[in-house]
C-alpha cells in the first residue's frame, strides 16, 4: 500500500480508502433493498482491505437508508477502530436548527458505537446549503463538537457548481475536502484540486471509477485502446491509477462490493504511485475520453442554467441519463432511474413546449427537441 501526507497532518493515509456507499447486499430474489448489506461479507470486506493496509473509512448518514452507519461500526470492533480514521458527514439538508445538528451527530456517534468521529464533513455542499451553514451558524456548532472531542477535524464533500468551490474552501480551516474526479470528469477539477493542495487541505477523491461506470461494459473501440499498450491492467486499474498520478490527490474512495474488488484494488494501488503513468499512457487515457465523449447525444454542461422549468422538469438530470445510456453502455439503469422520476415529476411529460429553458441556455440547445428524444429512448 502507498500512502500520502494528509493535508497539514503528519498522518500518513493509504492511497486507498474504503467508500462504504456500495456494500454487497442480501440477495432478496426480488428488486435490491440498499437498506439489506450482506453483514457478513462487508464485515470481512473491510477488515480485509485493512488488514491489507487501509487505513481511512468513509460512511456518510443517508447512505444505505441508514445502515452503512450501523455497519461500519461493527465492522469496526475487534481492534479496527484503532486502525483507521472515520470520516462520516453531516446531512446538511436535513438540518433545521442548530439543535438538529446535535440531534443527528449524536444519533452518528450511537450508530457507529465510537465517542468520537475522525473527519466530519458538510454533505455535499452548494450555495443553498453553505447559506444554511452561515445562518444556523453551523461552523461555530462544529468547531465546539471538535472542543468536547464528538469530532476531531471538519471538512466537505463537493460535487457540482465548481465556481463555487474556491469560494467554499477559503471559507474554513478545512482538513480535507472530497470531489468526485476521473479521467472523464470537467478537466477545470485539476486546477481546483491544485488550488485545495496549494492550501494543505487533503483532496480526497469520490467515484474514481464515475460509480463504476468506468470499470464495466466498455465499448470494444476503448477494450481496443487500452489493450494496444499491452500492459494488462483492468480498465478499473488504468482509472484509479490516473486519478492517483495527480501529486495533489490525498487518496482515493472506492465503493468497492465485493471481495474481488477488494483484492484487485489492493494490489493495484500497491503500484500507483505519484506520476505513475507514462506521457504515451496518459495519451490513451486521452484517447479513451475521447471515444466515451464522441458519444455524447446532447452536449449539455450540467450548467443548470434552464432550472429551474416552470414545470420542474428535471432537464439536466434527464440529460444526464440519456448522455449515460449512450455513452457507458448503462441503459437499463438510465431507464430504471427515468422511471423514478416519471414517478416523481412525471419527467418530459410535463413539457409543455414554452421555450424558457432554450432562452437560458449558454450552449443554445434545442432542449424541447432533445427532451424528446431522450424521453423515446429511456421509455423504449
Ligand atoms: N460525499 C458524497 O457526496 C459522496 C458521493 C459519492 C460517493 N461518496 C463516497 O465515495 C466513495 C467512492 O465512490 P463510489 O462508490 O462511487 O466509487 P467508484 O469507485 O467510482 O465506484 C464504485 C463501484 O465501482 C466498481 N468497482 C470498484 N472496484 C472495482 C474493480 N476493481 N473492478 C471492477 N469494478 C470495480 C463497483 O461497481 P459494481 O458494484 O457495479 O461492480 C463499485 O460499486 C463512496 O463509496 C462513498 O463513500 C461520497
């Protein structure tokens, strides 16, 4: 295992963390409850990876409807407390006043069954939940947490409205901020995470393999690609090897479900070093992003700019999935997502053709026209 200096700390982390967003689950025979981990194999799983050398867990409140909690802290016992650092999150939307914010760190603590949380991070931050932090006032209720000891450092996880990150890292002495980064992420991240490391404060990745997207189904023209170098590794290896070539990244999460993951993603961490890749390796992940962008159906940003629709259709979010379907192979899951949404919003349907959104948008998208074929194509 490698490990990095993480951010101003002495502490030396495994490049390699345990995201316990994606346990393996009981099999049930029908639809998958996220709420029912395989107790027994995720206990093993995460005592493994830190037998192997892990020494950071993430778990966050919502993950698992819940459990994820509950688990790692079984999977904590026996001596492996002592072992790793713990981060978990605060579940920002969920806080109404200072009060709850007592309310759910206390409830953290019960789950997990320690008496202190090593890392604590604001969940997923914007603007909208950093202006509930400013008024409730949030930041001084976690620098008293750290007083009586419930935590030990702050930081936050971050996943869009990347104008706003500098912002919200010269906002705090954070110990570490988390964004999701891979090789198929808006590039602008690389000189945001310079920025974060310019700072000391950690850059823990998320999703390196963009969910797991950039593991499985690979198209036959990128299988083409990666196999031309002749070096064997898993397209799962070329992924977490490139997010970890960058000198600014502390280390990685990966949500790894299975004790084969487990295995492979310890071994192959044990070579990723700083600027473990080659310029000519870099170059096919260059050419990889290429052929996964050439797929591309609608060349929306993810700007957010025709949001919100007067008749809340969730156009980006649709995009989204109809871009992923195309371009990772993922169509059951685009359409089982679109359904959710139908459920909740009733998706394209509530269309009703006004234009507002095409005014607003930057890139002068067509999104009417758009919407509807996305609509065809995750409903067929
Ligand atoms: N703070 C936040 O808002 C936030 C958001 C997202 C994630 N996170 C944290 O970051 C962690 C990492 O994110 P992530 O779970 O999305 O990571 P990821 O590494 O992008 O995706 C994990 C998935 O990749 C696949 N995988 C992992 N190793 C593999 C291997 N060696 N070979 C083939 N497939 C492999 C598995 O998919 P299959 O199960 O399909 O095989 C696994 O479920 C999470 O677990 C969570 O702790 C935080």
């Amino acid at each position: 295992m490698q490990y990095r200096k993480f951010g101003k700390s002495d502490f030396k982390v495994s490049t390699l963390g345990f995201g316990c967003m994606r346990l393996p689950l009981q099999s049930t025979g029908g639809e998958p409850d996220m709420t029912k981990i395989d107790e027994t194999q995720a206990i093993s799983m995460i005592r493994h990876a830190i037998d192997g050398g892990v020494n950071y867990v993430d778990t966050a409140y919502p993950y698992h409807g819940g459990q994820s909690e509950v688990l790692v802290g079984k999977a904590l016992k026996d001596g492996y407390r002592e072992k790793v650092k713990l981060t978990t999150k605060m579940p920002i939307w969920l806080i109404k006043s200072i009060e709850d914010c007592d309310k759910y760190l206390d409830e953290q603590l019960h789950r997990l069954q320690v008496d202190s949380i090593d890392y604590y991070l604001l969940h997923a931050m914007n603007k909208e939940r950093w202006n509930t932090v400013t008024q409730l006032g949030i930041l001084k209720f976690l620098d008293k947490a750290v007083m009586e000891g419930k935590i030990k450092h702050v930081g936050f996880s971050f996943h869009e409205e990347i104008d706003f990150f500098k912002e919200m890292l010269d906002a705090y002495d954070w110990a570490l901020c988390q964004v999701q980064f891979n090789y198929m992420e808006d590039r602008r991240w690389e000189e945001e995470i310079k920025y974060a490391a310019s700072k000391d404060i950690a850059v823990v990745v998320m999703e390196p393999l963009l969910g797991g997207k950039l593991a499985a189904n690979q198209p036959d023209e990128i299988k083409a690609e990666f196999s031309k170098t002749n070096t064997n590794r898993t397209p799962a290896e070329w992924a977490l090897r490139w997010v970890l070539n960058h000198p600014e990244v502390t280390l990685l999460l990966s949500g790894m479900s299975d004790m084969e993951q487990v295995e492979e993603n310890l071994q192959s961490m044990d070579r990723a070093t700083v600027n473990n890749l080659s310029i000519e390796e870099l170059k096919t992940i260059d050419k990889v992003r290429d052929i996964y962008e050439a797929k591309t159906k609608v060349k929306c940003t993810g700007c957010n700019y025709c949001v919100p629709c007067p008749k809340n259709v969730p156009i980006p979010n649709i995009f989204g999935l109809y871009n992923e379907s195309n371009i990772y192979n993922v169509g059951e899951q685009s359409k089982a997502f679109y359904k959710r949404v139908m459920k909740a919003e009733k998706g394209v349907l509530s269309c009703i053709e006004c234009g507002i959104c095409e005014t607003k948008c930057p890139q002068k998208l067509p999104i009417i026209q758009h919407l509807k074929e996305a609509h065809e194509h995750l409903t067929t």
